[in-house]
C-alpha cells in the first residue's frame, strides 16, 4: 500500500506545470516592438528630476489603490509604499531647492543630505523668498507632516530594512499605519510642491526670455 501510494504521488508532481528557471537567453533590459505597449521610455526628458519624483508617487497610490479594491497585502505593502512616498517627498523638495536656487542666482552645493526635514528648511526659505504671499500657516503644516515623517524614517532607512545598522528594530512602537490617509495627505502635500514647481518653472521661463532679449539687442 505504501509503494502504491508513494507512485501515486509522484504522477501527481509530474502532472504539476513547474514554473520557468532562468536561462542564458534570459535579459533582464530588452526592449520589442512585439510587445511595444509594455516598452518604457527613457531619458526622452532634459530633466529627469521630475519624473523620478511623479514615478514614486504614482508607483505608491496604485499600490494603495490594489489595497483599497480588495487585492489586500497591506502588512506587507506598507513598507514599499512608505519608501516611495518618502522617495517622492525627498526628490521633490531636492529638485524645488536647486531650481529656486538657480532662479535667484545662489551658488551653492546641491544638498546631499537624505533627511527630509532639513531639507524642507531650506526650501521653506526659498519659497518664501521665491513668493513672499505664500501661505505661512501652509508651509508650517507642511513642515509639520515632514517632520512627523522623518521621525519615524530620518535617513530613508526604516521602510527598507527591519534593522538600523546595530540591529536595532527600524519601526518599533508602531502598530498600525493607515496607508489611505497616508495617500491623502501625500497628496495634499504634493498641491502645495507641484504648484510651487510650476510657479517656479514660469518664472525661470521668463528669466530665460529676458536674457535672451538683452542679449539679442546687444548684438
């Protein structure tokens, strides 16, 4: 009864369709024109600060969007979720400082730093030099919801490891994190960071312009 059964098994596994193993014809950046709807374009843009800040953000709320239509996962989802919206958060205030920069004529280092607080600072400056009406009680808001973000994830560590680098827990005492309201304010966040952009974006556009006419009727 024993062999029997044992043979019985085994034509079991043989009818199970195993998945496929990597092979040498395997690459991993290919693009086709057969499948040219799922081809991603590249460096097509002068700029790319703009889109590596627009991929992480959208990349998180469909990830939250799958949560939300029933595709849970979520206590697993957190953690990529939680990176990308930092990821956004912290190239977005990185490419408004080096454009407010450039738009006063401030010469000075790229900021290198991860840490999206300080990196709010500066650009809160800026944007208050940039455009004197802007809402204070908005920035404050802001500075508020950014620091409350990097207190739990200062370095852009804690959604990516379990541990800190002495072994230390990278989340402990958080229990839940509802990754809907997270998408909300994100979201209102980013109102406030687009618009900026754009503001900005106008203004070197017209800097641009009126150095070209100076320099046309210097000629």
């Amino acid at each position: 009864m024993a062999d029997e059964k044992t043979s019985v098994d085994w034509l079991s596994l043989a009818d199970i369709e195993m998945p496929p193993h990597p092979s040498k014809e395997d690459r991993l950046f290919t693009s086709t024109s057969e499948d040219w709807s799922n081809n991603a374009c590249l460096n097509y843009s002068r700029d790319g600060w703009s889109l590596y800040a627009i991929g992480y953000k959208e990349a998180a709320d469909l990830l939250v969007a799958n949560i939300e239509n029933g595709r849970r996962m979520q206590d697993t989802l957190v953690y990529p979720i939680l990176f990308l919206y930092r990821q956004y958060l912290e190239l977005a205030l990185k490419e408004l400082i080096r454009d407010a920069r450039i738009l006063q004529d401030i010469d000075e280092p790229f900021p290198k730093t991860h840490r999206i607080d300080e990196l709010w600072k500066i650009c809160q400056t800026l944007l208050q030099q940039v455009s004197s009406d802007e809402p204070i009680d908005c920035l404050t808001e802001i500075g508020r919801l950014i620091g409350e973000f990097s207190g739990v994830d200062p370095t852009s560590m804690a959604f990516r490891y379990p541990e800190d680098k002495e072994g230390n827990p990278s989340l402990a005492g958080i229990g839940n994190i509802n990754l809907r309201n997270v998408r909300e304010v994100v979201a209102k966040i980013s109102v406030i960071l687009d618009g900026a952009g754009a503001q900005i974006d106008a203004y070197l556009d017209f800097k641009a312009e009126m150095y070209r006419e100076f320099h046309s009727e210097s000629y």
